[in-house]
C-alpha cells in the first residue's frame, strides 16, 4: 500500500470518528427531537457515503454503477420521513 492511499484511509477514517463523536452529543442538544432524528440521519447519510466510496473503492468504479447503488438512498429518506410522521398515532392492534 503506498502512502497516498495510507493518507487516504486516515483521513478518512478520522472524518468517520468525528463525525461519530458530533452524533454523540446530539443527544445533548436542546433542540426538538425532530431536529436531533434529522441531524442524525445527516451524519449518518454522510458517513455511509464516506465508506462506500473509500473503503468499497466505489471511486474507481464506472458512473453507472455508483448510480446504481446510490438509487435506494432516496427510498430510504422517504421510508423514514415516512415513518418520522407516523410516530405521533397510537395505532391499535
């Protein structure tokens, strides 16, 4: 492994760890809980791309293919939002 790519994996790694640590104390934040899901599914959304395209090499693969493997994030914000509105209803079973 040569040092660039070394460099790489450090920084990225120390961007994951950051971005860890700021999820953290979220929780300790003084704003809606609304607020704090939306922060979260931010980072989280941030991070998961961070891997894919260091750790999974998604860089150096076609245009194509990213595309495609980045199709159900949109689904996956939605089915959340989805469920973020469906909270405030007791549903009876």
């Amino acid at each position: 492994m040569d040092n660039d790519q070394k460099r790489t994996y450090l920084y990225n790694a120390m961007w994951l760890t950051i971005l860890t640590i700021m999820e953290l104390g979220i929780n300790h934040l003084t704003t809606e809980k609304s607020i704090q899901v939306l922060l979260l599914l931010a980072f989280a959304i941030t991070k998961m791309i961070l891997v894919a395209t260091i750790y999974m090499h998604l860089r150096y693969e076609t245009k194509m293919l990213r595309r495609i493997l980045f199709i159900p994030i949109p689904a996956a914000i939605l089915f959340g939002w989805a469920l973020i509105y469906d909270l405030p209803f007791r549903w009876a079973i």
